[in-house]
C-alpha cells in the first residue's frame, strides 16, 4: 500500500496475493462498504451474466460450482435440501437449463448478501474465492474499477489538503457509485499534516459560528496556525435555498481564517477566497 502509482496487472497481483486488502480499499472509498450492485460486478464476470448465450451462463454456473464451495451449498440447498453435489451432477442433464441458470442468478443475489454483512466468517467466503486461479478475475475488474473509476493514484497521491479536497469533491463512478471519503480520513489526513483539532477550544468558548478571523474570537489561541474544526456555522454564508445558516462538517483554516468549508452529505466544498459551491 505504500506504493503510489499502480497498474491494472500489479493492482491485480497485490490484490490476489493479499485479499485483505479489499478491506481497506473498501475503507478508503465508502463510509461503510461497497454496495451489493459493486459487489456483483467485482466478483462475477457480469458480461458473462448477461450473454444470450444459454451455454456460455450454464459453463459458468459449473465453474463457480466446482471451485466455491459456500456458492455451492448455497446453491444445491435451492435445488433441494441436503442435496449432495457429487449427487446433483450425476443427474445433472435430467434438469431444465433454464431452471438451473435461474437458481444460479438467485444464488448470487443471496452469496452477495451474505458475503456483505459485516462478519469475519462471511468475509473469509470471499477471502477464499480472491485467493483461488479460477476467479483470478476478480482481482483483475476490481482493480480495474479501483484504477478508473474511483481513481486510485491520483487519491494516493493527496499528500496535501487542497489537493486531497480536490479529490474529494469529484465524483468518481459515473454510474452514480461513487466514491465517499469519510470524515475521520481527512482529519487523520490533517493531523498527520500538522494541523490542530480546536474543536475542544471552540466549545469551552461556547463558539458555534466561525466569523472572519477566529483569533478575534478567543483571547486565548494555539501558536499553532495550522487549524481546524468540525460541526460548525461560517458567518454570512448560507444555503441557496432557505438562506439559513450552512452546518459544515468540516472547516480548514489559513491564517487564521476558514479557507476550506466542507459538507459531506452533499459532497460540497467551498472555498472562502471565491465564496462559490463547487458540487
């Protein structure tokens, strides 16, 4: 991970080599965790999914019948219980294709599922497939929508805050799933950079609206002009809309003054040099 500039094929290796590392990508990217939409196109090969070729989807429903067991239980327990796989592809050809491709397109919404919950046993289901030859394609599209879709060099290389917000508020799925830094990152960001969490002084001043220059504000201030706070008003500026008072999450200040105001949930940030919302 400390590496900076990847490409697809040694994203790909150091993905397939170390399939925690889903875990932190999903960290950087998401609040949470990829949705179960992203999920589908990581771990199946969604052309395949949706070929009119009946035989190219039956082809792959034996592949990941073969060579995943927790798809496969999931699977035969659908055709019927306790139905043992050396059993079911014995009599394999005595079903209906379509029958059998329909239970694999429902067992893969039910797998999805399960291996989204939050819990190290359904993480290792999936750990186990990253890790396997025959879905070495996973690594291969996930680094892909790492690399082109949600921007993974340019997001390594934000070593400093005007850069990294400049990442922040660009969308990076064009398809609407997009990238989502959660706050706790940019603060780790901010601290690690040398800059100080005056939240604590703002409260004991009982300061909820940040004016012009906060110095003017407390009598008692850090030499440290390097700063910042969260959950806060900034004087005069409003929303377009109902022109009351805008709640920023985040507010970074530049001698003094806030420079960078930014609201997560709408993915916003205002610069207070040009006082314009940049969406």
């Amino acid at each position: 991970m400390l590496k900076k500039q990847w490409n697809i094929d040694d994203l790909s290796d150091y993905i397939k080599d170390n399939p925690k590392s889903f875990l932190i990508f999903q960290e950087v990217f998401q609040i949470s965790r990829f949705t179960n939409t992203q999920l589908i196109h990581f771990v199946f090969d969604v052309t395949k999914l949706n070929s009119l070729n009946l035989d190219a989807i039956y082809e792959y429903m034996i592949l990941n019948l073969k060579h995943d067991n927790k798809f496969r239980k999931i699977y035969l327990d659908k055709v019927q219980r306790n139905l043992k796989y050396e059993d079911f592809i014995k009599i394999i050809t005595q079903y209906d294709k379509h029958y059998l491709i329909a239970i694999f397109k429902m067992t893969i919404a039910e797998y999805i599922k399960m291996i989204s919950e939050k819990n190290s046993k359904n993480f290792y289901t999936l750990e186990e497939r990253i890790i396997k030859n025959e879905f070495e394609d996973f690594s291969i599209r996930f680094s892909h929508y790492l690399l082109e879709n949600l921007k993974l060099n340019e997001t390594l290389e934000t070593i400093n805050i005007e850069k990294f917000l400049h990442n922040k508020r660009i969308a990076k799925d064009t398809k609407g799933l997009h990238g989502n830094y959660p706050k706790i990152r940019i603060i780790k960001i901010l601290e690690k950079n040398g800059y100080q969490n005056i939240d604590k002084l703002l409260k004991e001043n009982k300061i909820n609206l940040i004016k012009n220059n906060i110095k003017q504000q407390i009598s008692t201030f850090p030499e440290n002009n390097k700063l910042f706070c969260t959950e806060k008003f900034v004087e005069n500026v409003v929303k377009p809309k109902s022109k009351k008072l805008k709640k920023f999450d985040l507010i970074i200040f530049q001698n003094y003054k806030p420079k960078y105001l930014v609201a997560f949930k709408n993915s916003v940030l205002m610069s207070s040099l040009n006082l314009e919302f940049v969406l």
